[in-house]
C-alpha cells in the first residue's frame, strides 16, 4: 500500500452527493467508473482525444481522462446517466441520436450526447458548421459523424420548438 | 494508464505555492489545466513527488486593463480567453489563436499560464506573446521579476523559470487601434499541434506598414520572433518583392525537426507560407 495520503472528495454527480476518500492520482474516469460503478463515460484512448470519457463539469464539458479526482473536489458533475429526463423519458438529444441514427457501436455516444448537451445550453441554435466544431473532441469511428450532427440539429429544433427534419433513411 | 505516485497541494495563495515549491525544489510542479502535465504523468514521462494544483489561487484568474497592457492571470482558460470582451476588441489575435488550440474539452481547462511556462515548442500561445512583446510575471521567494516572452524560452522544456518560480500573469501591451493580425496554422487535424504556424500583427499607413512584428510556432525547439523578416517589412508597401525577401528571412531562422508532421525542408518552407497568408490577411483586416 502507498504511503501517500489520501484525500477528501466531495462532488455532486448527477444530482447525488458523494463524499470520499481517494489516492491524489485517481483520474476521474476512474473514480467514476471503478468508486461509483457510473459506467456511462467511456475509456477510450486515455490520452485526452476520443472524448468517450467527456462528462460536464460545472457546466463545461471535460475530458474525465485528463483530470485527477482532486481537481473536481467540490464540483458538480453530471454524465450521460444524469441525462434523461426527470420523468425517465429521453432528452431530446437521446430522442436525436435514435431518431437520426446517431449511434452504431455506441461506444461513443455517451460523451458525444454529453458534449452535445454543454454545446446546445452555450448555443441553443448552432449552425451544422458550429456543431461540427463544437464536438471536434469527441471521436467517432462509425459513424461518419452524418447522422451525429443530423441528432443534435434534432435535438436543437425540438428543444426550440421548431420543425423538426424528418428521420434518416 | 494511471500516474506515479504523488503528494497534492492546494494552496490559496502565490505566497503559499512559492513557499511550497522552495521547499521540494525541482520535485514538485505547479498544476494548471494539466493537459500537458498529467498526458505525460500517465506516460511516467513525468513523475512529480509533489503536485501544486493553482485551481484554489483566486489572484491567478481574470483578465484586465492596467494603462497600456492588458493583464492576464495565469489560470484563465482558453475558453474564457475565447470569450472575453475585452480581448475580442483590444487583442483579438488571441481569441484568432486560441479556438486554433486543441478542442473545445481541452479549451474550457487549459490555461493560457499554462500554455507559455510548460516550454512546448509545439504550444501556439507563446509565440503569439513573443509576436506582442507580452512579458511573463514571475514569483519567486525573493518577490516578483519580470521576464520578455522574446527572453524566456532556451530550449524545449526549457525556460527562465526556476524551479522554485511560478508564472502568475502575461502581461501584453495593447496594439494601437485598427492594426491588422492573423495567425496562421497548418495541422494535420483539429487539434494538432503546428506543423508550422504564423503569428502577425501589423499597422498601416496609407499603402505603407507602419510597424510590423512577426513570429513563428513550432519549427525550432523554442518559439521564433522572426525580427528581420519584421523589419524588412516596415516601411515597405508589401510589394511581392519585400515579402519575398521577408519570407526567406524568416525560413532562415527555423531550424524544425523531421517527424511525423514532414521533413525539416517542408516545415521550413510550411513556415514561409503560414507567414504570406498571416501578412496578406494582417493587411487586409488593418486599418488604413
């Protein structure tokens, strides 16, 4: 065992307080996973740009590779299980990403809707130019990212009340 | 992938991570946004005994007009360097280089401090510092010292800062009103480092360049400010002629690496190009 200190944490994650004590090297994903069994956040590449790992951070979205858990102490974090709506029906942008096709592996999709979701409160109407900027971090191998950006324009004209495209073939 | 082992600190004050640092020496490093820091942490190409988070130090964050500088805290974001006000009218270039660094992720925790002290060649902020003539405030345990972004850089990794110094604030003086700038950066992909970037603020009068100032990222192991190709240029109408010699005088001073992003020859001359199209796009946004 180390002799190295271990540290108090205390974070919200996904509207829960949890209060711990952890290595100062935990990374978040880590943490997440492995502490709290929230599994929604992937690892991918570990080096900071897949974006599989992304969760929100006091409203930014962050790499939970590239974090240590102490550098979160006192946030509020919220991931993809913290997604769906308060009554358990989809968000708009789960409803986009089944709708549009958003998804084939899957691997991705937990830090792609994540990032989608800090993008569209920054930017409620993106244009598809700043969409595809917006989720420049997060990595998709499927895809082709098409119907990815076709979910989150879903998602924005739901959110915005406007019509929404029709589905994908 | 999981990094050494360390201690963490959190101290609130500058004082406070000063005296922290004095006292592990060259066994401990200031932790910004650490996305330089903790990708070679995980690699244990870096395995600090103790780790200084600055995340607690208020002082470090903000950005304001003090006279003719602009000072930026060490700790503020890119993202917040994206988004400030100030910077949009009085500097935009830094607002121009910073959606060029990394993604969006990246952005919201790195840190412009963080960006110039690590001593990355591959890093766009210190060249653009060294193209403003910002200078870097240092604390050390003896007081504050003041060091030219041109002064700072020795080689890569290596800077003026001593172990036991923490880089508090840039500080950047304003360029006048209507000036034209650009930065300019070739990468492979979003989110690459510079194959070979430009750095460009200028001012005219009338057809003629009033003052000039030009510097390049990432083809030598430190930033380059490239102050003969800036000085031919001054006072020159940038005829093809003028920008031509400018050109070659600036290929001249890189010296890059062959690797993965093409050989030495193609990066030099990658140099070249990033600096005609910063100087065609400087010109055109400048007031005349």
């Amino acid at each position: 065992m180390s002799d190295i200190e271990q540290i108090p944490v205390t974070l919200t994650v996904n509207g829960k307080k949890v209060q711990r004590f952890v290595e100062p090297r935990t990374l978040l994903i880590h943490f997440l996973r492995e502490e709290l069994n929230v599994t929604g956040p992937h690892i991918g590449c570990e080096t900071s740009h897949c974006g599989a790992c992304t969760v929100e951070m006091n409203g930014m979205s962050v790499k939970s590779c590239t974090l240590f858990t102490a550098q979160a102490d006192g946030a509020e974090l919220t991931t993809i299980e913290g997604m769906a709506n308060a009554d358990g029906t989809l968000s708009a942008l789960q409803e986009g990403f089944r709708q549009m096709h958003g998804l084939q592996c899957g691997f991705c999709t937990p830090g792609m809707i994540t990032r989608a979701h800090t993008l569209l409160k920054e930017n409620p109407n993106p244009t598809e130019e700043e969409i595809r900027m917006g989720i420049a971090g997060n990595l998709c191998r499927c895809t082709g990212y098409q119907n990815i950006v076709k979910a989150i324009q879903y998602a924005a004209a739901k959110l915005n009340g406007t019509d929404i495209q029709e589905a994908a073939e | 992938m999981i990094p050494g082992e360390f201690t963490y600190h959190r101290p609130s004050s500058v004082a406070e991570a000063v005296a922290i640092l004095v006292s592990h020496g060259d066994e401990a490093r200031p932790l910004s946004g650490g996305h330089s820091l903790i990708p070679m942490m995980k690699l244990r190409m870096a395995a600090p005994e103790h780790l200084v988070d600055l995340a607690g130090i208020a002082d470090l964050k903000g950005i304001s007009e003090s006279g003719d500088n602009i000072v930026i805290g060490a700790m503020t974001t890119q993202n917040e360097l994206i988004n400030s006000a100030l910077l949009t009218e009085k500097l935009p270039i830094i607002r121009e280089t910073s959606l060029l660094i990394a993604d969006p992720q990246i952005r919201y925790v790195g840190t412009l401090g963080g960006n110039v002290a690590n001593g990355d060649p591959g890093n766009d902020m210190p060249a653009l510092m060294q193209c403003l003539n910002a200078s870097y405030v240092l604390a050390g345990p003896d007081g504050e010292r003041e060091v030219a972004a041109r002064e700072f850089y020795e080689a890569a990794y290596f800077t003026a800062l001593a172990p036991e110094e923490l880089l508090t604030a840039v500080k950047i003086p304003v360029p006048p009103a209507g000036h034209g700038f650009a930065y300019e950066k070739l990468k492979r992909k979003v989110g690459d480092y510079a194959t070979a970037a430009a750095a460009v603020v200028l001012t005219m009068n009338g057809s003629s360049v009033d003052f000039c100032s030009i510097a390049l990222t990432n083809v030598s192991d430190t930033p380059l400010y490239a102050g003969d190709a800036s000085a031919i240029l001054t006072g020159s109408t940038l005829d093809s002629d003028t920008i031509k010699r400018a050109v070659a005088a600036a290929e001249a001073i890189t010296d890059p690496a062959s690797d993965a992003r093409g050989p030495a020859e193609y990066r030099t001359k990658m140099a070249g190009i990033m600096l005609q199209r910063a100087l065609t796009r400087a010109a055109e946004r400048a007031n005349r």
